[in-house]
C-alpha cells in the first residue's frame, strides 16, 4: 500500500477544493487498489462519509467527485444535527467488474492510516459486505448489519425514509398542503433509496413515472406500484410531473436540463444534483422549489453517526442511542426543511443558500451550540 497526501498546488486548479484538511491518494499494486479519501472539515468531530465505488473515466473525475462528496459531507453532517464532520471515500473501477475482498481490505488499510480522522461507511457501489471486510483492517468502518431492531446495517432504507418525511415540508411550501394522494413523481434512480422511497409515495396515493439504466429495475417498480409508468432516461425530465426526484448520480440539474422540467418542486436523493451554483438560480427563475438534496437526504447518515455514537461510548444528546430515538431524529428533518424554506422566502434567496449558511454558521463555530439540536 502506498499513499501521498494532495496538497493545495495540485487541487487548488479544481473549483470544488475548499481548503479540504486533507486529500489522500491511495495505491495497492497487489490488489489493484486505486482510491482517494477526502476530509473536508473536523471542527466539530471526526468526518463521517461512505466509500464509493465507480468507473471514474479519470483521475480528475474522481478527484473532483470526492471533493465535491465530501464538503457536502461536512454540510450535512452539521444541518442533520451530527458532532461530526465531513469526509469521503472513492475508488476507481467498476464494482461490478473489479471489486474484490483483496481491494477492499486495501481500502480498509487506507482508511486506517488516517488515524480515525475519516469514519467510512457503505455507499453507491459499495454493500455490508464490503464494510465486515474493511472492518478487518480498521475499526474506523461502519455499517455493519446489527440485530433486528437496533443501530447498524444497511442505512439506505433510512435514507429514503428521511426523504420521504422531507417532501412533506417542500409539498407544504409549494402547494400547502403535504398530501400525496394524487400528485405525480417523477423518479430518476431506481437503487436502493429511488426504489424504496417509491414504495413511500406509492403507499400514500402518489402516481410515478420512473427511469433506470437498468430496464429489469423499471419492470420491477411496473409489477410492484400498480399505474407506474417507466420512461427512456432521457425522458425523465420532461416528465409531467409535480415533483421530480432525482435518485442517481449527481449534476444532472443544469442549463440543458432545467429548462425541460414540469415538476414544481426538485427533491430527491442524489448528491451534489447541480451540476454549476448558477443551477439554483435557474430552478428560482422558473419558480421551481428546490429542497436542498444534502439537508433531504440526511437519514442514512443519522443512521451511521448513531451507530458510530453508540460504539464510542459518549453520547452527547439527551436521549438514548436506541433505534426508535435514532427514527426520530430522522423524522426531524421536515422541521429542518421548514425552517431552510422559510429563511429563503423571508430573505429572498434560494433554499440552497439558507442551507448551506445554516450548516456552515454550525462548523464554522458560529452556531455550534445548537449543532446537536437544529435537526
């Protein structure tokens, strides 16, 4: 295993490199290993974030893939209410292809050399699997599947539950009211979180037209959510919709895309969805209301931070590190979307600014006594 830490004259020419604590490059000739890890800010705690696995075209692209993962870490860590900072995990290949418990256990050496600075935890491309055998090399893993009923395991159907409780607060905004029954959603991204967040939505009265590289996924959501229509990828966006939720990779809201939206309101999973900040003025301009995808699609990593509380043996909240307290931490994430909602209409700005000022006034330090409670 090798590695070399990124300084600034190598990253300061990627517009996603905000002054990062540190960027470390990763090589295993052995196992063929070829990952980064980024961890953005500690001023709160150690930076949680998974480790993703993807066929990065180049270095660059994951470069700036896992500076863009792992501020945005930071930002939902702080606004989810987390004593925890941000960091992320990236490996290059496909892991349909190249993954192996050889390459990961290289990871979980990686992940270790930064000393706990950086707590990894499953992600797209990655599974519980690969997190039992990062764990034997570092104790800095979680994710692991936990007894029925208590902290630990896969964090994705939270995920999709905390997006779920989100929309709520963004229907309440748009349209007034915060119920399903009838409205349209349109879904990009039929993974783990895209496909059990359409189980939500299905179960409350929504209609869904869906799209999924992977045509047996849009056949599955067809025979499961009676009505579901499923559309070409392309045609996702222009889909009559009242909401679009982009469930897939991120930066796919931009000057191409945005202008083809019918949806009213943007609220999905994916991370990072536009692909330029000039996007949030774009969705403004058409009077599209946009729930910041990193305060929406915090419940997975509540998940984690619950479980990682819980082993380090110091909880620093007033209640128990039980499951049922971790849901309804969860849960909390409609007041916090209520709350971005209402500072963008009263200072006329878009609901990403009030996010992201409110998440940085807490690990800036501005706010931190509230940084356990604003969730």
């Amino acid at each position: 295993m090798q590695y070399t830490d990124l300084d600034a004259a190598v990253l300061d020419d990627f517009a996603d490199y905000d002054a990062h604590y540190k960027i470390r490059q990763f090589t295993d000739e052995a196992s063929g290993l070829k990952a980064w890890i980024a961890v953005h800010n500690v001023n709160i705690g150690p930076a949680l974030g998974g480790c993703r696995m993807f066929a990065y075209q180049s270095d660059k692209d994951a470069i700036r893939d896992v500076l863009r993962l792992s501020r945005g870490m930071t930002y939902k860590n702080a606004l989810a209410g987390l004593p925890l900072g941000g960091g992320k995990g990236v490996i290059m290949g496909d892991p349909g292809k190249n993954k192996t418990d050889a390459l990961i256990r290289a990871m979980g050496r990686g992940v270790h050399s930064l000393e706990g600075d950086y707590i990894s935890a499953e992600d797209s491309g990655t599974n519980e699997h690969d997190m039992a055998v990062m764990k034997r090399e570092t104790p800095w893993v979680m994710g692991q599947k936990g007894e029925e009923g208590q902290l630990g395991g896969d964090p994705s159907p939270v995920t999709a539950y905390g997006i779920f409780c989100g929309i709520r607060a963004a229907l309440r905004s748009k349209f007034g009211s915060d119920d399903f029954d009838g409205l349209t959603f349109a879904v990009q991204g039929l993974g783990a979180v895209g496909y059990d967040l359409c189980r939500y939505l299905h179960n409350e009265g929504a209609k869904l037209i869906v799209t999924d590289v992977r045509p047996a996924m849009m056949d599955k959501a067809k025979a499961e959510f009676s009505g579901t229509v499923a559309v070409a990828p392309d045609d996702i966006f222009s889909a009559d919709a009242d909401v679009f939720a982009l469930c897939a990779l991120g930066a796919q809201l931009n000057g191409r895309t945005i202008p083809l939206l019918k949806a009213k309101i943007v609220a999905g999973a994916a991370n990072n969805q536009m692909e330029t900040e000039a996007d949030h003025e774009r969705l403004a301009a058409r009077d599209i209301l946009y729930a910041p995808d990193y305060a929406l699609n915090a419940g997975g990593v509540i998940a984690v931070g619950y479980e990682y509380i819980a082993q380090t043996g110091k909880n620093p909240f007033s209640h128990a590190l039980t499951r049922p307290n971790m849901i309804a931490h969860v849960e909390r994430i409609e007041k916090t979307l209520d709350k971005i909602f209402n500072i963008a209409e009263a200072r006329g700005i878009t609901p990403g600014r009030a996010a992201d000022e409110l998440a940085k006034a807490i690990f800036m330090g501005q706010a931190r006594e509230k940084s356990l409670g604003i969730a």
